[in-house]
C-alpha cells in the first residue's frame, strides 16, 4: 500500500529474472546469470519486492529446506532510494515471515557484506564467530 507520505509499496512475491538481475547489480551486488535467476527463483521459499511508483527498487529473499535451515539473500535496495529505512523494511518483512512459519530450532543464516551488518543485528543476527562457528562460502565458477 502506498500514500504520498510513504510512496513505497512492499508486496510479497520474487521479481522477474530480469528484474531481479537489474536489482542486484544497481545495488552493488553480483549478476547472476539468467540461467541461474530462472532456477533460483522458483525455489524461494519467501521473498518480498519493494516497489516505488511501481518500479522495483529493493528485494530480500528466504531460501532454505522450510523446517532446519534457511538463509536471507538478495536484500538490496537502489542507492538512489538508500538512506530511508527500506532495508529495515524488507528485513522485517522477511523476519517476521520466518517468526510467524519457521519452526522454534530452525537456523537462520544471512551473510552480511560492509555496513550491511548493522542493520542485520537489529534483527538479531550476530557473528558465527562468536559462538566457535565461522561462516564460509564457495562460488562455483
């Protein structure tokens, strides 16, 4: 829903492949290949599409197995439209997404790239490290 004081509309679902490309790189993040997107998205157990005047302009997705382990990805937000707390936003969507549907044990994992780990640690998330664990990562080339 938007009005002219919040003309932000958070909608649940997953862009377009093209969509969700655009996004990322925007933002900063990788491309990923259209091959990849196209099979990627499906499987997204949920995710949310934050829209201004109708453009997308922010995402987040949840993957994972839906009962031990899930993971938060893709949270990005055009710079243009950084600074107004939109990532705090689909973070809370995201969030509470998993309070409400994931059961009590299940682990949630995100990986946090720069200043991005502020925000994460207002929803709790804190570093692996801290608890004899440590987070690792392979891209397949």
């Amino acid at each position: 829903m938007t009005s002219t004081d919040n003309p932000y509309e958070l909608s649940a679902g997953v862009p377009s492949v093209e969509v969700f490309r655009r996004l990322r790189t925007d933002a900063g993040l990788s491309d990923k290949s259209p091959e990849a997107v196209e099979l990627a998205l499906p499987h997204t157990w949920f995710g949310v599409v934050l829209s201004h005047g109708g453009e997308p302009i922010g995402m987040g997705r949840i993957i994972g197995d839906g009962g031990t382990a899930f993971q938060i990805v893709d949270v990005c937000v055009h710079p243009a439209h950084q600074g107004r707390g939109l990532g705090r936003r689909i973070m809370a969507a995201l969030t509470g997404e998993l309070e409400r549907r994931a059961p009590a044990t299940a682990y949630v994992s995100l990986i946090a790239d720069g200043p991005a780990r502020f925000l994460y640690e207002k929803f709790g998330f804190a570093d692996t490290a801290s608890h004899g664990s440590i987070g690792m990562y392979r891209v397949m080339t």
